[in-house]
C-alpha cells in the first residue's frame, strides 16, 4: 500500500457512530457493494499506475 494512505479497518469496535458499520447497514445494502467496487476500482488503478 502507498506510504500516504491509511488502511481502513470497517469493523473497529471504537468508532464515534455507530459502534459496528456492520451492526448499522444490513449485509445486503448497496453500500457494501459500492465499498467493494471502489476498492477493486483503486486497485486496478494502482496497478496500471505501478506499471506504467
């Protein structure tokens, strides 16, 4: 991972609110879907850039 990003971690129990993100949106939500392909999106994008 590049030096000026910090990992996200979504299951931290100590967050402000809500105290899980997987307690407050229901597995299914569009949500997560979004969360996944952005990841996959930023991940394709480093690797083109670590390429080129």
């Amino acid at each position: 991972m590049a030096q000026n990003f910090i990992a996200v971690d979504r299951d931290q129990a100590f967050l402000l609110l809500p105290p899980s993100l997987r307690e407050w949106l229901p597995e299914g939500h569009l949500a997560w879907c979004l969360l996944v392909l952005y990841r996959e999106a930023n991940r394709a994008l480093l690797r083109a850039e670590a390429i080129s």
